[in-house]
C-alpha cells in the first residue's frame, strides 16, 4: 500500500486494512501497537522492519476472547484462571505454542504470548478481523512507546498504512507479562496487573524475572528517549540535581507524579515532551516499588540503561 497514513476512527475501515496484508496503529488499553495479522508472514516482516525490531524478538498475539487464545496456546488451570479474571485487561499469558503459531510470531521459540486487549474499538476490530493480530508498540525499536495516534503519526510517518484512533491509552504502560508453564507461575514484565492481584487469584505469589529477553520488552536497554534519563530516589534530590544542571546551562526536566495511577499513564508523554523541549537531561524520581510503581520503576531503569 501506498500514500500518507491516514488517521481514522472507523474499526471497519482498519480491519479492511488488516485483511489486504496492511499494517496499521492499533490503540490499546496500554501503549498503541503496529498491528498485522499474525497468520500473514509478509504483513508481519513488514511489523519487524518499520520498528527496526530484530526478528528473533517474540511477538504479542492479541484476540478477542480467551476462547480464541487457546487456539493459539496451551493454557494450564492457572492461566485459564487469569485470562478468565483479567481479560479483556492488560495482562500477557506467556503459554506453550500450539501448531497454529507461525516461527516468526515466536521468534522461533515454543512458547507464545497472548492477550485479550481491554479497549472497545480495539475488540471490535480483532472481532472483524477474526485472527490473531500481532502488535509490538508502534514506535522505532527500543524508543519511547506511543500512547496517542500522533504519537504513531510522529514515530512512523508514511510507514504505516493507516492509524485507528482510539484516544489517549488508559494505562500508558505496556501489560504485564506472566508466564505460565506447568506449575510455573512468574512475572516476567511488570504492569498494571499486579503481584498482588495475581496471588488474590490463584493464592501463590509469582516469581519476578526479568533477567532474559525472551518475552517483548525485556531487553537491559528499552523505552528510551534522546534525552539522557538520571534516577533519583526523592523529588528533592532530582530538583538539586536540575537546578545545578541548568546553572550550568544543561536544559532540564523533572519526571515525577505523586500519584502512581497518573505516573504511568503520562510517563511515555513526558519523556517524549522532554524531547520535543530539546532537553538534554530527564531527572525521574522512582516510586516506591508498590503496586504499578514496580512497572515503572522498570520502564524507567530501562529508559535510563544506555547499551
């Protein structure tokens, strides 16, 4: 396809799209994805090369119901159990493949990663669709994850043959990413879903690992902007820290809201803002590791992490 991306609100209009082998801005509860229909290698290629993304990285296959996931993958007690009480939400399933899984969703891996999306257009859309969908954030591999359809525009340009607008995303951090093989229950990515919210259900904790990449966003170095981002631990701290940085004629800014709700919503806002300012320096202040302040407090270890 060819010609400007064009932004739109009609799910029909985008689910064509999908079905002719497009690619498209997807939005989601969560960030906003670069969507092609997983059965379709070529379509899915095209995913891989306009974010840069290398092609052994697992995709995120999302449908319409936990009905339809489990064709795609097998589900034990414990994950039935979770996409039953959080799908549709931002929660990932990391799963054992069924024969329906093309090697270049999974990076050629056994496993796959699943989820049920928790934003009407988006729904409706997969229904039309009626396949899984992969969608990796629609952004350049390792930036700043998109959570508005100009921020796809901006990101992508003509690289994309249309993009759904669905608003700002609710959340504006990616899902949580549990696997769940045999009896094995752990966290490999951090989201709105918590540790907590996972033990109300199945009444085990899960384990925290992130120390490999092979589930989406688990890479040392990730969601970053051109700006240099410094951690500190209080508000006070990054206010010296800025001020003795402007003394010096360092542009500056401070990442840090009270609330941890609204931090991880406007957190990939902010860190885009501070690029659109030509800020040289972002000084983020960690939350306290609680709730979603653990996700973003890994969205911003790994935004702070230069490779």
């Amino acid at each position: 396809m060819t010609g400007p991306p064009r932004i739109t609100e009609s799910v029909s209009r985008a689910a064509e799209v999908l079905l002719n082998g497009g690619i498209i801005g997807m939005p989601t509860e969560t960030v906003y994805g670069l969507a092609a229909c997983a059965l379709d290698e070529r379509a899915v290629n095209r995913v891989f090369t306009t974010k840069g993304r290398p092609k052994n990285h697992p995709l995120i296959v999302h449908l319409a119901s936990l009905e339809q996931c489990m064709d795609w993958g097998v589900f034990s007690t414990s994950a039935i159990a979770l996409g039953n009480a959080f799908w549709p939400g931002p929660l990932t399933l990391l799963v054992e493949r069924t024969e329906l899984v093309p090697n270049w969703v999974t990076g050629n891996r056994d496993t796959v990663a699943l989820r049920v999306p928790q934003h009407e257009a988006t729904l409706e859309l997969l229904r039309q669709v009626n396949t899984g969908v992969v969608a990796p954030s629609a952004n350049k591999f390792g930036r700043v994850s998109p959570t508005t359809a100009l921020h796809v525009l901006s990101d992508l340009g003509d690289d994309v043959d249309l993009i759904l607008d669905g608003g700002s995303c609710e959340f504006g951090i990616e899902s949580t990413i549990v696997e769940c093989i045999g009896s094995e229950i752990r966290i490999l990515r951090p989201g709105a879903i918590t540790a907590s919210d996972i033990f109300d259900v199945l009444g085990d904790s899960p384990a925290l690992d992130s120390t490999d990449s092979r589930a989406p966003g688990m890479l040392a170095s990730h969601y970053s902007p051109v700006a240099r981002v410094v951690l500190c631990e209080t508000p006070e701290q990054a206010e010296n820290l800025s001020a003795q940085s402007e003394m010096q004629g360092v542009k500056t800014r401070m990442l840090w809201h009270e609330d941890a709700g609204e931090y991880a919503e406007r957190l990939y806002s902010d860190l885009r803002a501070a690029d659109e300012e030509s800020c040289e320096i972002v000084f983020a202040v960690l939350p306290e590791a609680d709730g979603i302040g653990v996700a973003i407090r890994d969205r911003l270890t790994k935004a702070a992490h230069h490779a």
